[in-house]
C-alpha cells in the first residue's frame, strides 16, 4: 500500500488533484470530511465539544456551528488546545480505521490540509503539493468565492508560505494554468510514478512473505 499526503494552500486545487486521483483509482482519506463526521449531530465528540463549550455552539437545528465556535477558539490558545484534545484523538481514529479499511494494494490518498503546519510529511510514502502564484491563488478566491481582495491576502498569507510547502515536497504540481493542464499532469503522476511506486512496494511485500 502507497500513501500520499496531498497538501496545498487555499484555491490551489488540491481539491481537483483529490478528485482526479479517486476517479483513477486511488482510495482517498478526506482530513476535513473527517474533522465534520466526528462531531456530527450524536456523536460523542460533539456531546465532548457541548460539554466544554456550552450549548452555544450549536445551531438551532442541533449541528455545530462551525463558524461560531471557530471564531471563540482561534483567538484563545487554550480553548484551542482543548478543542484539539477534545477532536485530534477521534479525528487520528477514524483516519487509521478508514486506512485499514483500504485494499492492500491500493493506493490510499490522505487529502490534509495542514500537512506541513502540523508538521506531518513523516507519515507518508509520498507528499504532493499542489502550488499555484499567489496572484492567481488571490484571483480565484476573489471570482470564484465572492472574498475581498483583503480578505483572501489574509488567508493566504495566514497559512504556511510556498517555501515551507516546497520543503516537504516530494511532488510539486504547478496549477497556475488551465484545469485542463493540471488534470493531465495528475494522471502522468499517477500512471508514471505512483502506480509503479506502489507496485514496487507490493512486490516486495510478497517477496518478505
């Protein structure tokens, strides 16, 4: 089994480059679709946020409101470690249970966002980042998700700088062009390096058995 840890900043693509490799084939593990399933309305994790946040924190239908208690914990360092404490454990779980789950011979894609703030490149075979210029990050922001020109500076500029991601990168995929050009630069990754890398790793397993 080859694992990938697929990283990028805001409207870098990562979420195309996600898309495209479950289409071809691999098992993808979404970081964020996990971090909202473990404190879905019933689950213990939201019953441990309501306990230490109070009941504040839930929107009138019964979810968490997400925007709400982000915005209490990221100006509050201990509430965010408590938040982390309450969360990273069942959010680390649920990813292992899902990994697990996966076909040994797969190809098993963990989507993170914060891979290199977490500083987390250790955990696997292969870290692609996916990068674009932050003028064309700040453009698309700006046409496609209605922000401020300021507004989307600041969140770009909040996460971890080109530098830092170009450090832990085994894989670079340029996306300042077309979404044409980025897809098929995704599947010569896939079908020049990752499906023969894991074909590598799964022949020496058998040769250990």
């Amino acid at each position: 089994m080859l694992t990938i840890g697929l990283t990028g900043g805001i409207a870098s693509g990562k979420s195309t480059v996600s898309r495209e490799l479950a289409r071809l084939g691999a098992v993808v593990i979404d970081a964020d679709e996990i971090a909202r399933a473990v404190v879905a309305p019933g689950t213990p994790g939201l019953a441990a946020v309501v306990d230490a946040f109070g009941p504040e924190v839930l929107r009138p239908d019964g979810a968490l409101d997400r925007p709400g208690l982000g915005r209490r914990v990221f100006g509050d360092p201990a509430a965010l470690r408590l938040l982390g404490e309450l969360t990273h454990p069942l959010i680390g779980a649920e990813t292992a249970r899902r990994q697990a789950a996966a076909p040994p011979e797969a190809v098993v894609v963990h989507d993170v966002a914060l891979i290199v703030e977490n500083d987390l490149a250790g955990r696997y075979d292969v870290v692609v980042v996916v990068g674009a210029d932050e003028d064309v990050r700040l453009g698309r922001l700006v046409r496609d998700r209605g922000m401020s020109p300021e507004d989307a500076l600041a969140r770009i500029r909040a996460q971890a700088s080109d530098a830092r991601r170009r450090a832990i990168a085994d894989v670079w995929l340029d996306n300042s062009g077309t979404p044409e050009e980025l897809l098929a630069t995704v599947r010569r990754l896939w079908e020049e390096r990752l499906v023969p890398e894991n074909a590598r790793l799964l022949a020496q397993a058998r040769g250990r058995a």
